[in-house]
C-alpha cells in the first residue's frame, strides 16, 4: 500500500477557510487523524487514491475539527495544527496500526453499509476491521452518516436498515436523551443538522447509547459507543446520523444542495419544493449545532482534559441551594451569557477567546483566592463573602438566575456560594461545602478537579472552609 496523501490545516483553521496543505510530514505539535475515505463518487466525493482526486468533503471536516481544537481552549490550543492521513477503503486502503493515530475518521458513503459481502467485498472488510483493530483498542472514532451506520452493523447485535420513513434529504432536527444530555451538558437541548441518508441505525449494540433522536424519520441521530473501563469520558466511539459537515462550509452545503436537488429529479418532491427546502435552512442555526457538536465529540475523543478554568460550559448547578443559582470558571459567564440575569464576578471575566471582559459582569467582588494571610487577611475575605452572598440572596429573591464565577470556579465563587447557603438558606457549613463540592463532580470535567484523590477540587482552601465554618 502506497503511503496516505496528508492534509494538514492549523488551529485555527483559516478564515474564509482556504485549501488544506499536502505534507509528508506534519507538524509535531498536530492532532493525527486517520481517515477513511469510503466513497469517490460525487456529489459525496471524499478521496480517490488511484487518482489522487480529493472531494469537498475532506477539507470541510478538516477545517471543522481544527475549529473544535481551537474551541476547546482558544488561549493555549493542545495542538498547533491537525492532519488527515486519506486512506481509500474502498480499494482496501486501512491503517495497518491504527494507534498511530490520535483517532480516525469514518464519514459517509453513497452505499449501504448493510450490503452483503458478495454485494461489497470492501465493506465487509471494513466491518473485520473495525472487530480487529477499532473495536479492541477502543480506537478514538467519529462515525458520520454510513459511519454511524457501519459501527451498528459490525457489532454482533447491531444493525442498520433502510429508512422506514424513506430517503432523507435537508433538515433533520432531533432532540437529546438522558444520557446524551449528561455527556454533552454543552449541546442544546434539540440539535438542527443537515442530512442526506436512506438507510439509519435499526438497532444499538447493547455496549452503545443512544444519545438523540427524532421518534419520526430517525431514532438514533447520535450515539455513543462506551468503553469497557469506567472513565470519566465513558465513550471511545461518537457517531451522528447527519453531516455537520454540510453546515460548516460552502462546499458542503453545495453537496447537501445537490441531494435535495436530487430527490426532486426523483420524483419525491417538485422543483419548486427543492428549492423552497434549500432557502428554508437556517444555515447560521445548522452551523451552530454543527459546531458545537463537533466541540463535544473532538473534546471528549481527542483532546486531554481541560484546566479548570477551560472546561465548557464551566458551570455547576446548585438546585438544593437554590434552582437559580449556579457556580463557575472564568469563562461560564461568556458560553452561557444569555441563560443568566445576574453574574457575579470574583475575577475578571473573560470571552471565549480568553480576553478580559468585564461587561459579562452585572456586580464585581474582586478579591483573591490565597491561604496566605499576609496577601489577604482572614477579615478581608469574609467580607467578600458576605458582600457576595448579599447580591445572590437580592437577586434570587428577585427571581433572577445568577451565576457567581471566579478562575476555576472551585473557591472564591463556590465560598460565595457556601456563604448564602449558610446565611440564607439556612444550611450547616458542612453541608454547604459537601454539597458544592458534590455538584462540582456531577456537572463539571477538568484537569485538576480532585478526583480520585488529589488536592485539587472545589473548596480545597482550607482558610476558606474555614471562614464559611465560622459563618454558622
């Protein structure tokens, strides 16, 4: 086998997005992903190897996971660059080992991944594969389209079938289960993607999740395929039914253009209905949800765990104190500015591109989070608690939802917090600190958290646990 053509972009991705760059090498500091080409033929065209012809659909989903690399923490990127190593399964192209890459990609394809293997030789190859070398190793992967389907398929108990509901061509909204809105608590609520498939998932492999759907044309728009182990990001393999790709670019929303076209030359629907489909989208909304779930799925795959003070969308929920109090990092008041009536901040601000913005703030109770009596005096913090907790009862008695925030969002705002619970809310400081410190691992995932053990972890200032004790 030939080597793989490798395209590589940066992070950040260029704006208008410009052709990928064709390396031998990639740069070191770059996310590897392997990426399994399983159709040539347009308006899907990925990659053919006996031409070296490379379709739209690479470089959409290239530029979208280096968006997601960028989101996931814009002040210090965990990589400088990501690559695509373009192998045509088709023509038995597959990575001899694929833990040489940080994950692989599997996107869609113009066959049915239910084809015999007399019908598709290189798809029941592709389904050995996936038992032998995914499947196993528990290989990081993002299945679109067929590769949603694909993974269902090769799984002893899984299966994927053609649409009931018949072929699919333009807007598919679908809405979060339990399980996937406690994995991804950054996706909304309903997802509006962009879709082009006959065929669909018939049945979950017990070892999988469904993590959304549409009870109409789609039951299983996303899934999660979970790992042996317990882990704090419980799935090796994400995969989602529609093209996010689509969304994201204007070559992809041609392809997505041609498909509705398509079933109007097929006799589904009119001309006229076609186009009406085509200018009903709302490509800023699709792009969004794009977006973001592409942000969750490359986080949770493929990147390390963020800081404390980088992890979207930051915030814990603290319902028994108050449903409308929430507690936060530094960033929680910019991803989630239109969910709050009040923010009150004990540091500065700051946008999702990591600079100072201290208009996200409605009240400011600056002060700092040290063991160190000769920075702060024990007095000096009390009083920041108090004048805190002050603002939290005056706005939750107004019925306002209010955000407290600081860095990481584990001492000054959780001592805030603690502060009202204690003085209005009529809790015992253990209770206090127990209960945030309980919401802190239930809502949120981060470097440094005190998981298992370690000193880190909400409320770990003992001069702080110590000043809300004294509250009581």
């Amino acid at each position: 086998m030939r080597p793989p053509m490798i395209l590589t972009t940066s992070v950040p991705p260029p704006q208008p997005p410009s052709a990928p760059t064709s390396l031998p090498s990639p740069p070191s500091s770059t996310l590897r992903l392997a990426y399994l080409s399983l159709e040539s033929s347009a308006p899907y065209q990925n990659y053919d190897s006996s031409t070296q012809a490379v379709g739209p659909i690479p470089p959409a989903l290239l530029s979208l996971v280096a968006s997601s690399v960028f989101a996931a923490c814009p002040r210090a990127p965990p990589f400088s660059h990501v690559s695509l190593a373009l192998f045509d399964a088709r023509r038995g192209e597959r990575p001899p080992d694929p833990e040489a890459y940080h994950g692989v990609l599997l996107p869609g394809s113009l066959d049915c991944s239910y084809s015999t293997p007399k019908q598709k030789p290189w798809i029941q190859e592709l389904r050995e594969y996936i038992n032998s070398k995914i499947r196993p190793a528990e290989i990081p992967t993002i299945g679109i389209c067929f590769g949603h389907q694909i993974l269902s398929n090769s799984a002893p108990s899984g299966s994927s079938i053609k649409n009931p509901a018949g072929t699919q061509a333009g807007l598919s909204s679908s809405t979060l289960t339990p399980a996937g809105a406690a994995a991804f608590p950054t996706l909304p609520a309903s997802l509006s993607l962009l879709c082009s498939h006959g065929d669909v998932v018939g049945k979950l492999p017990p070892a999988a999740d469904c993590l959304a759907g549409n009870d109409t044309v789609c039951e299983v728009q996303l899934s999660g395929y979970r790992k042996r182990a317990p882990s704090l990001r419980p799935y090796f393999a994400l995969t989602v039914q529609s093209h996010p790709e689509y969304s994201c670019s204007e070559a992809g929303f041609g392809v997505i253009s041609t498909f509705i076209r398509g079933t109007a030359e097929a006799g589904q629907i009119t001309k006229e209905q076609a186009e009406e489909r085509i200018a009903a989208i709302d490509r800023a909304e699709c792009d969004r949800c794009s977006q973001l779930l592409m942000d969750a799925y490359v986080s949770h795959l493929f990147l390390p765990l963020p800081k404390g003070h980088s992890d979207l969308p930051g915030v814990a929920h603290l319902p028994s104190i108050s449903p409308l109090l929430y507690v936060g990092n530094e960033r929680a008041a910019a991803f989630n500015k239109h969910s709050y009536d009040t923010v009150i901040s004990t540091t500065t601000p700051v946008s999702l591109t990591g600079d100072p913005d201290p208009n996200l703030s409605t009240h400011a109770v600056l002060f700092d989070d040290t063991e160190d009596a000769a920075s702060q005096t024990p007095e000096a913090a009390r009083e920041h608690f108090l004048e805190g907790a002050r603002l939290v009862d005056a706005a939750v008695k107004a019925g306002k939802r209010v955000l407290v925030h600081c860095e990481w969002g584990q001492n000054r705002s959780c001592a805030v917090c603690c502060a009202y619970a204690v003085l209005f809310a009529g809790w015992s400081a253990d209770d206090a600190v127990a209960y945030v410190r309980e919401r802190n691992l239930a809502d949120r995932l981060y470097e440094g958290q005190g998981r298992d053990g370690d000193s880190g972890g909400a409320m770990h200032n003992k001069l702080f646990v110590d000043l809300i004790v004294g509250l009581a």
